[in-house]
C-alpha cells in the first residue's frame, strides 16, 4: 500500500539510499567498488532484489566497462545469494531502459532479479490493487544478508 498511497519520493533513491549510510535501514545489502545490491521496497516476490551501479547514470551506454562488468557480476551475486537462501526454481531478470519502457525510476539505471516459484502466478499479478508477499521486508533482508555473509565465507570474492 505506501506504493499505491505514498508520497514519491525526491530525488534518486539510488544515490541518496547508499549515501545515507544506513545499509540495513535502507535494506542494502551488499557493496562493489562500484555497484550495490538492495531489495526492492516494493516487491514483486520475497526476495526481490536490485542491482544498481553508485554512479548516477541512466543508460548502460553511459556506463564505464568496470561498471558493467561488476553490475553483471552483482546479478550472479544476487542470483546465487537468492538460490541459497530462498531456493528459487528460477528468475526474472531485467531492466527497463527510459519511461516508455516502464521504468520507475528511469533517471537510474537498476537491473531487477525476481525470484520465482511453479505456481507463484506471474510477478505481475494483483488482486485489489495489491501484491501480496509472504515476509516482511526487514525479516528478508535479514536472511539474504546472511546468505550472503555465507557465501562470502564458502569461496573467494571477486
């Protein structure tokens, strides 16, 4: 409902999130040299993740080629961090490039790794107006970031 009924947002909440410092308040879960990894705060499944460089830039062309690299890296990041925590049996993996395209937020670019299940209809589906997801937002983040914290223990960084 704060989607349907709340105030939009001023600003870029993909540089004023990382920037304020609060990784676990503005659910950040993870940090590149380059590039973050943060849940969706409206979600289209538990466990809806997005990845997006620091640097505010609007279209992958405008990208540095370390930027996209690590953006790819993060997805595989998400993706295996998501695999270990939630167990998916697959993923909906995507950006929307400018508002014609059906960006939110077209002015920054963010890739969206949704988790998906055999019969969790489709990531689009509502009922009233309104998606339903299983967990809270602050108990998800805890169990990624755990994932996370495990995966980073169970093999080299890089």
């Amino acid at each position: 409902m704060g989607y349907v009924t709340g105030d939009e947002p001023k600003g870029c909440i993909f540089c004023s999130k990382p920037a304020a410092g609060d990784d676990e308040g503005n659910q950040i879960l993870h940090r590149g040299d380059l590039t973050f990894l943060m849940l969706n705060a409206f979600p289209y499944n538990s466990g809806h993740l997005l990845v997006a460089p620091l640097r505010h830039v609007a279209d992958p062309l405008e990208m540095t080629p370390q930027e996209s690299s690590e953006l790819l890296y993060g997805i595989r990041v998400a993706m295996e961090t998501l695999r270990a925590c939630l167990r998916p049996e697959g993923f909906n993996i995507g950006l929307n490039i400018g508002r014609a395209a059906g960006a939110g937020y077209a002015e920054h670019l963010h890739v969206h790794v949704v988790p998906r299940w055999p019969g969790d209809t489709n990531f689009m589906a509502v009922a009233a107006n309104t998606r339903v997801v299983p967990e809270a937002l602050p108990d998800t983040y805890l169990r990624l970031k755990h994932a996370l914290a495990q995966r980073g223990r169970g093999q080299a960084s890089g």
